[in-house]
C-alpha cells in the first residue's frame, strides 16, 4: 500500500499553477510518491503530466467536477489517461447526503459509471458522515450506494475521520468494502477542549496501526493523507508528520 497525500490539504498554497508546480515539489520533498489532485486551480492534463514526472510522482485519483463526470464521461476519461490516471473521483453526491439525493444520484450516474467501466476506468465516491443515516426504508443512504452499483462501475475513497463522525467502526467498513476500497483517505481525530479536530496521523485517538492492517486485508493500494482543517498550522508540516508516522508503520 502505497502512501499519498491528498491536495485539498494544500489547497490555499494551489491557487496558481505556480503554487501547484510548488506544492508538487514539496510534497515529493516529504517523500510521498503518489498524489490526489483536488481542490487545486485549472490546470491542463498535459502539463500537470509534466510536473508529475519532473517530480517523480503519480496522480492516483482526483475529485472531478461532478456535472462533467455525469455528462461528458468519455471527455473526462480522456483528461485523466493524458495524465495516467484511472481513478476518477468526486468529492460528495450533489447536494448532500440524504434519501432525495441518493435515488437521484443513482439515477443519473449509472450510465456514465458503466461507461468509465467498459474503457477500464472507475469512479470512486468520498463519504462524509452524511450517508450514514437511514432512509425511510430502514437502508442505511451508504448501502443504497453499494448495492446500486457494481465494484466495477462505483469504487469507493473511504475516509477514516468521516466514517467516526458518522458512527462507523472504519476497520468494519473496510472489511464491508473489501475490494471496493483501492484508496482511502487518513485523517487522525482529537479533542482540542470539547472541539472534535482533525490532526495529522499519530496524533489523535484512532488507531491507524489496526486501520492500517485493514486496509491492506481490503486490497487498499494508495492510502493518501488528507487534513481539511489543520487549524492555522503549517499543512506541508502536518502532511510530513503523517508521513513519518505511517513509515514507521512500514508504509511509503
């Protein structure tokens, strides 16, 4: 399993292609050699292939534009390959987790889902804690996910923190999705006082030695580190303590 971090972290630092070649360089400074595209300014595919290679890094999933991915499917196929990338990915569903969006999302993205199949690509979904609530049916909206789509057609970027603050167990959901999980995002958990906060990996109250071993046993492939929040701390700091935790796991 190999680590990554995820650019919404940075993403104050990605307004210009300038701060994005940067933050390529940095993050590859760190140590980390595969990375997550979101959040970050416009950028032509051509050119984000040549500051990945110039800095000896992969781009292993995005967060896509979510009305693009529905509508024009082979276009952004085609962006992602100019870069080598085969895991597409959106942020959230439309809107927000809840029952009306759910049935709508399953609904609109079933054909560009089978579409990105059949040209050996993928899209994967990132949760937050809204899909962990129930519909009318007793359904939990995350099941309706799974069980409305094929491994092949929907993949799914399970995010510790979230998956918490939903009430989730993540090792649970990891062997739930096994096969279905080939990224994931890290993120730690602490109390600040009675603030919940996200933290770097190693540094809050779940334990990644355990989630870690899941996610292997699940056939995860890119764990990629991501921190929405790091409070007015430096975020190349926070990823490089991430980094150094997971190592130590034996991870890189």
């Amino acid at each position: 399993m190999k680590l990554g971090a995820q650019f919404y972290t940075l993403r104050d630092n990605c307004t210009t292609l300038d701060g994005l070649s940067e933050s390529l360089k940095r993050v590859a400074d760190i140590g980390y050699t595969t990375v997550q595209l979101s959040g970050v300014c416009p950028y032509e595919p051509e050119w984000v292939k040549e500051e990945l290679d110039k800095n000896g890094l992969r781009c292993v999933l995005t967060h896509w534009n979510v009305d693009e991915v529905k509508n024009d499917p082979v276009s952004v196929l085609n962006k992602h390959r100019a870069f080598g990338c085969n895991n597409i990915g959106i942020g959230c569903m439309p809107g927000w987790p809840n029952e009306e969006n759910t049935y709508k999302f399953i609904e609109e993205f079933k054909k560009p889902t089978q579409i990105l199949a059949q040209n050996g690509s993928k899209l994967f979904y990132h949760n937050h804690h809204g899909e962990f609530i129930r519909c009318a049916d007793g359904e939990m909206v995350f099941d309706k996910l799974i069980n409305s789509f094929t491994k092949d057609e929907l993949a799914f970027t399970l995010d510790t923190y979230w998956v918490q603050m939903g009430g989730g167990d993540v090792n649970e959901w990891l062997e739930k999705l096994k096969g279905r999980v080939e990224c994931i995002h890290l993120k730690d958990l602490e109390m600040v006082g009675t603030e919940q906060r996200m933290a770097p990996i190693g540094q809050g109250s779940m334990n990644f030695e355990k989630i870690v071993a899941s996610a292997i046993d699940a056939g995860t492939q890119y764990a990629l580190v991501e921190q929405d929040n790091c409070y007015g701390r430096d975020p190349f700091e926070c990823l490089k303590q991430s980094y150094e935790y997971l190592k130590s796991l034996g991870l890189n």
